[in-house]
C-alpha cells in the first residue's frame, strides 16, 4: 500500500470549495433530510470521525471527511438498499476529481472503496478504513442499535466511554463549516473546537452558528 502523510496542509487551504461540492452532493441526494440517512448523519459522521482522528496520526483526514460526506449519500430508501455504498462510489468518481483535482487517484480510490464496502465489510486494519467505518459504526445509536466493540475497527471507537459519547451526541447538528474548521484546525495545528462555547436552541439541541470561528482555539504561542 501507498505511504503517504495522514494530513496534508494543502486539502485544507480551500473550504470554499468543499463547501460547493457538499452543497452538490446534498443537492443529488435522495433523502438529503432523512433523519436516519441524511444530513444530519453525514454530519454527525463526520465530527465523530474528527474525534477518532485524534488517535488515529496514520489515517488520511481528508479521506475521512470525504466518506462522511459521500457514503450514504445516494441511499434511496431508508431501508435495506444494499447498493447505495457503490453509488455514492460512483458520486464520488464522479465529482471529486472536478472539485478537487489534486486529489491523488490512490486517496480516491481509497475513499471508494470505503464507501462501497461500508455496510457489508468487518473490521479493518487499515488506519483511513477503520476509521471511516468507526465513524459511521459509532452511529448506530440512531437506529436504536448499540455499537457492538466486535464490529469496530480502532481502539478509540471500542472504549466503552466513545461509544457512550456517541450516544450523548445523537441529537447535536453540525454545519459543514465548522467541521470543515475543525478539521483544518487539526491539520494545521491551530487547536480543537471549545465546546463551552456552543449555544443551545429553545430545543435545547445545540447550534453553532455558521461563519462563526469564536470556538477554534488560537494558534499555539498567539496569546
Ligand atoms: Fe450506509
């Protein structure tokens, strides 16, 4: 397998970008607002993955990030629909390599086949699998399943304590601007989110809003 740096400092330069393309992908969306399938999942998946990254230094973030947006993207029920990985491969052949051009093929063909196998396939050694499928596996509280340790790949995600935190976080909604600051923070090693600094709906789910950076912690040594 292809050696190459878990983080690169170019895939986070331009959020724009990414913005444009995961406003495409939502667009082409079956059930963009299923609750179980949709957005919200995607999005959900996609901040538990910036979680397990914390422990995970081999795993390709930006691999990671792409999954969450692309994997269930394409499902077209709710139900078993054994396919849908393979079609949000295809989505992602499709329009990763217009949006994002410097995406090496060998990364892309990663985040493929993690899509495609993501339903059907055990547990993997491979650090950007594993923690793709983590992040996915970790939700199944949504369902009403608890994540089973036996089908999870890294030991971030086994510890009873993440898998309890997944539960915890069910009901919270991120945007992709703030997941896409996060994981530009962790890659340029500009430091996490401050969860104190959430605010909560009169729902009391909470909300942060969007273009709003006051939770990214400073760079090291600025204050
Ligand atoms: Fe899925």
């Amino acid at each position: 397998m292809e050696a190459r740096k878990s983080s690169d400092p170019n895939d986070w330069a331009d959020g724009a970008t990414f913005f444009v393309l995961a406003a495409e992908v939502e667009s082409r969306a079956p059930l963009a607002d299923s609750l179980e399938h949709g957005l919200n999942h995607w999005t959900l998946v996609a901040w538990t993955g910036a979680e397990l990254l914390v422990t995970m230094p081999d795993a390709d973030d930006f691999v990671v990030l792409l999954f969450a947006l692309f994997y269930d993207s394409q499902r077209e029920t709710d139900y078993v629909d054994p396919d849908h990985g393979a079609r949000g491969a295809a989505l992602a052949t499709e329009l990763v390599p217009a949006y994002l051009p410097d995406l090496e093929p060998s990364r892309l063909e990663k985040l493929t086949e993690a899509c495609v196998l993501h339903t059907a396939a055990g547990p993997s050694d491979d650090p950007t699998m594993g923690t793709c499928w983590d992040s996915d596996r970790l939700n199944l509280w949504r369902v009403d399943i608890q994540p089973s340790p036996r089908y999870l790949s890294t030991a971030e995600a086994k510890n009873p304590k993440r898998i309890e935190w997944a539960l915890d976080h069910q009901d919270v909604e991120y945007s992709w601007r703030e997941i896409f600051a996060r994981y530009q923070a962790a890659a340029l090693g500009l430091g996490y989110p401050i969860e104190a600094a959430r605010e909560q709906d009169p729902d009391g789910r909470f909300i942060w809003g969007e273009g709003d950076v006051r939770w990214i912690v400073p760079p090291r040594g600025s204050s």
